[in-house]
C-alpha cells in the first residue's frame, strides 16, 4: 500500500536433490548473530484466497522487531506443515504430480508491537502478487 514495506522471499527447485530439498530444517529465519529468535508458532492468515495456519517467526535486532512467516508450496498445495509438505512430495513422485516445490517466506518490520507487521504482512498476501500462479507457471516451464 505504499506505507509500508514486506518482503518476498521464494526458493523453487524442480528437482529434489540432498542439501537443497524445499523441506529442509536448515532454513534458518533468525541468525542468532543480527537477528535473535523472540518467539514463534503458528498462526491463521489467508494465502492465495485459502485460510490456513502458518509458521511465524518473531525477530529481535537493534534497529527493532521484525516478523516473518513461512510455508510451502508442494503438488500445488500450499502448507505450513513441514509433514504434510513432505508426504506432498513423495506423493508427487509416486503418482505423477507436480515435482516442483518451494519454500515462501514474507517479512515485515515493526517499532511497537507486532501486530503492525501482521498488519502489513495480511495487506501484501491479500492485494500482493498471484503466487499460486506464478508458480504453477514456473512448474510448467
């Protein structure tokens, strides 16, 4: 909207290959070193007009707080569940699906408390860009 500022992150492979699977516990969101992990869990958002839990991660730093979320795009399902994204895949190797994934991540700054990035986060994914789309065209390539 112009006020305020998210971030897109997307990782997509076509191809799972050891070290760099979609699903993999090494996608670090806080650093430790900048960012210190101030809290996480799972909360309800709207992806690509679909309600569904997502992981956040809740982020501390001398220039202030930051919130990021994070889910998969696996067989075109969208998930935040690391198991349900795994059993997609082998699912889609087995049966013929889409043998892309990837992992999406969205983050927002805030000053006072973090319902002002939830704020900005809801914004961007409700009026942001069509990304059940873009990666089911990137699949198809």
């Amino acid at each position: 909207d112009g006020g305020r500022r998210v971030e897109l992150f997307v990782a997509y492979s076509r191809h799972k290959r050891q070290g760099a699977e979609v699903v993999n516990y090494a996608h670090a969101r806080a650093d430790g070193k900048i960012w210190v992990r101030a809290g996480g869990g799972n909360m309800r958002a709207t992806v690509a007009g679909t309600a569904m839990n997502i992981a956040y991660t809740r982020m501390l730093s001398r220039q202030g707080g930051r919130l990021a979320w994070q889910w998969y795009w696996v067989d075109g399902v969208f998930t935040a569940n690391p198991y349900v994204a795994k059993i997609l895949e082998v699912k889609a190797k087995l049966l013929g699906g889409i043998q892309g994934a990837a992992i999406i991540a969205v983050a927002a700054g805030y000053t006072t408390t973090p319902d002002e990035a939830v704020a900005a986060l809801r914004s961007f994914l409700e009026s942001g860009p069509g990304l059940r789309a873009a990666l089911e065209s990137t699949a198809k390539e």
